[in-house]
C-alpha cells in the first residue's frame, strides 16, 4: 500500500548530526551507552527513552531497526528548544543525511517544524505507512554510559520535529520513533561518529510486562550474559540494493538488516520451497529476509506460509497435538491443552531459520513459535506478510515477538549479526540483561 504522504511546509522540521562535538561531563572516554525497553501491551511495539534538547525533555520513542533517523512530535520539547538549529541546505551534514531537498519557512521567530532553507527529508511512520516531509535540525541528546552509569551529551544529534499526524499507529507513550537502521544518522551511527566508539549494537527485547535493553557500542556483559555472549551463532549481515521507500532509488541500498536464508526446517524436516524467494532480487528489491522490530509477528509470503503451516500442523500432530480452527490472524492453531509444557514454552515442534551452513541456524521454541489467543487456544505465532511500502514483497520478516529472550548483536561496522539461543535455554531473560 503507498503511504499518504504528508507535505509539510510550517510543521516538518528536524534534526541532523551529531558529527560535532561531543561534550561529556566524565573525564572517562565511554564505551557504550545504554537505553531500557519497554513493550506496549496494545500495540505490542518496543520502545525507549530519550531525554533531548535544552530542558532535557523525556522522550518515548519507538525502536525501529530499519529507520533513517529520530523524529517525534512534542509540546514539551517545542516549548522549550531554545538549543535548537536547523541544518541549512546545501552544508555537509545535509549531504552527511543524504537528504532529498529543501524547505522554506518565513514564520518569525523561526521554530522546531518551521525554518527557512532548510535540509529536508522524508520520515516513515512504519506502521501506518504515513510518511512526512520537514525539514532536518539538530539538538542536545543526553544519555547514560553502560558502565557506571556517567551522563554524556551530544550537542548535535540530528532529528526531525514532525507533524503531529505522524503519531497515528504508534504506541501510547510514544511521541516518535528513534532510528537503527543503516544510515549515516541513525542512533548508533551518530553516537560511533561523536564518541568514537565501534558501530555496534545489542538488542534484547523482552516480552509483555517484562524489561529489556538496548546497548550501543562495545561493552562487557553481566553474567550469565558474558558465557552467553561468547557462544554467540554468527552470520553476515547482506545488503539489498534497492531503498524500501517508494523516494529511494535503485543503488540505494536498504536501510534494512537483512540475514541470508537458505532453508527452513519443522523438527528434522527441510521444508520443500522455491529457493529464489529466499534470494533478494536485485532488480526490485523483492525476496530475502529482514529483521524488523516494527513488525510483531514474522511474516512470509504466501507459497513459503503455507507450507509452513501445513508441515507444522503435521508436525504437531505427530506429537498428538489437537488441531482447532484457525483464528486470525494466524493459519494454525491448537487445543493448548494437549500441548506439553517446557522451560522453553509449549513443547511444540522447533522452527529453525538455516543461513550459509547446517550448524548456522536461528531456532524457535514454543515461548517464541506459539501465541495464546484464548483459553485454550494457541496458535503458530507467524503470519502471511504484506507488501511493503515501496510495493515489494519481502519473503520474511522476522518480527520482534520472534526475536523477544534472544541476545541480538548487530555488528554494523563488520556487517554481522551474532544471536543466542532462547535466553530461556540458560535460565534467564532480557529482563535479567545489562552491562556490567
């Protein structure tokens, strides 16, 4: 579905850069920063919190892997942005932001959402599809170090403030969303430019009612997540080389993180499928597998859902697993009680993602494979996907509920991505996650 397109003159302005100075109030050079995550219960999106600007206004801001840069709508920090600046067309940080063009305003005295030749560009409201154009501008980020907890600042960060009929779809704490993606602007990147630490991060997010964490940079893990991080699966991080918005050209790549997928396995069993669906095209940009916090459930296009769906249901009845009508929406789902319990969840057939070898493969277990939806009712937690933005289909989209006690390092400077097994596996979760 194309996204309505809100064209913003007077109310589209934001933020850019945070390759100036970086000023902290510690002697002690950090090495990572922290951010706690929450889940929203209604909307089932994970989000942070930021604090920004002169008065250090608290900011909750959805996360999204894929997003170009940080954008929010706030009457508390408009209210008070007396160290704001807008980016001017033309200068390097625009050309830093890869923006699309320039906005004029002649509203006096200029304002977040209103200024006069300024660098512009579009933000995506991921899950109505709505997308903005405003101008980029730049302010103060505070934020905590991992270790010891000192406040740091960055007096330039990059951001957009946006119309406030961006926030539709997000969650109700939400005034935003702060950008992961592969971007010259997004969070880590800025943070890796102003402290000159390693374009790293670590995502655990965590599941309803429970806390997770965001790490950016190089940091040393409490236990038991220090054994756990150093048996970490890994595989390459991959490039598609068209851009997910419809503005994109081809040749630019995706802001996406996309794995490289080769097979799917029920249990024991390789399911049979169309292996080209697995491949990005390079043409359209369609097919391959992406990792997106925006999306809950994981989504597979229609040939490979069902045969997902039908592999696993004769899975599930080998272990004598009472199939129930389906509810959407969710192509299988089951009598919960004639399924077993584990430390893993329901003791239903395991769902492996295989990449570039047999022994490299993303494994769910029934806390991250079934959802209940009644009292006695569970159901396979994938679904069918949806078009994207731009009109691609991609072939999988790995969703947050599927990624929720796993241990995610995304090693954006080496193109890598290292994952745990279930957390639940070694007895703990994200809610027990954190540095040292």
């Amino acid at each position: 579905m194309a996204p309505s397109t809100i064209s913003i003159v007077i109310f589209s302005l934001l933020l850019f850069s945070s390759y100036s100075n970086a000023q902290t109030t510690p002697s002690k050079k950090p090495e990572a920063f922290t951010f706690p995550i929450k889940k929203d219960d209604t909307t089932n999106q994970y989000y942070t919190n930021i604090q920004f600007g002169s008065n250090s206004t608290k900011l909750n801001v959805v996360i999204d892997l894929g997003g170009n840069f940080l954008w929010f709508n706030s009457e508390d920090y408009l209210n008070a942005a007396s160290t704001f600046h807008p980016i001017p067309c033309g200068t390097r940080k625009c050309r830093i932001a890869e923006a699309i063009g320039c906005t004029f305003c002649f509203l006096k005295p200029a304002q977040p959402g209103c200024t006069n030749n300024t660098c512009s560009d579009y933000s995506l409201n991921p899950f109505s599809g709505t997308s903005g154009y405003s101008g980029l501008g730049e302010d103060t980020l505070r934020l905590r170090s991992a270790r010891g907890g000192n406040v740091y600042a960055v007096d330039d960060f990059p951001f957009q403030y946006a119309h406030d009929a961006m926030l539709e779809g997000l969650a109700g704490p939400a005034s935003g969303v702060i950008a992961l993606g592969r971007t010259r602007i997004s969070l880590q990147a800025q943070l890796a430019s102003a402290f000159k630490i390693r374009e790293k991060f670590t995502l655990c997010v965590p599941p309803a009612g429970g806390d997770g964490n965001l790490i950016v940079g190089e940091t040393a893990y409490s236990k038991p997540f220090e054994e756990i991080s150093k048996s970490l699966v890994t595989t390459r991080l991959v490039r598609n080389p068209v851009g997910l918005l419809g503005i994109d050209l081809i040749g630019n790549f995706s802001r996406e993180y996309y794995i490289d997928v080769k097979s799917i396995k029920v249990g024991s069993k390789t399911l049979s499928l169309n292996k080209t669906l697995l491949s990005i095209n390079k043409k359209d940009g369609s097919g391959g597998t992406t990792i997106r916090t925006v999306r809950h459930y994981t989504g597979l296009s229609k040939s490979i859902y069902r045969v997902l769906v039908k592999e696993f249901a004769k899975a599930a009845e080998s272990k004598n697993i009472t199939r129930v009508a389906s509810v959407a929406p969710f192509g299988a789902c089951f009598d919960s009680k004639t399924v077993l319990s584990s430390k893993t969840g329901p003791r239903v057939p395991t769902i492996d993602l295989v990449m570039e070898k047999k022994s490299v493969y993303w494994r769910f277990y029934g806390s991250n494979s079934m959802v209940k939806v009644s009292k006695d009712v569970i159901c396979l937690a994938f679904v069918e996907g949806t078009i994207n933005v731009s009109g691609q289909t991609t072939s999988i989209e790995v969703g947050g509920y599927q990624m929720e006690n796993h241990l995610l390092e995304f090693d954006v400077a080496s193109s890598k991505l290292g994952f745990s097994s279930s957390l639940l596996l070694h007895g703990t979760s994200c809610s027990n996650f954190g540095a040292s």
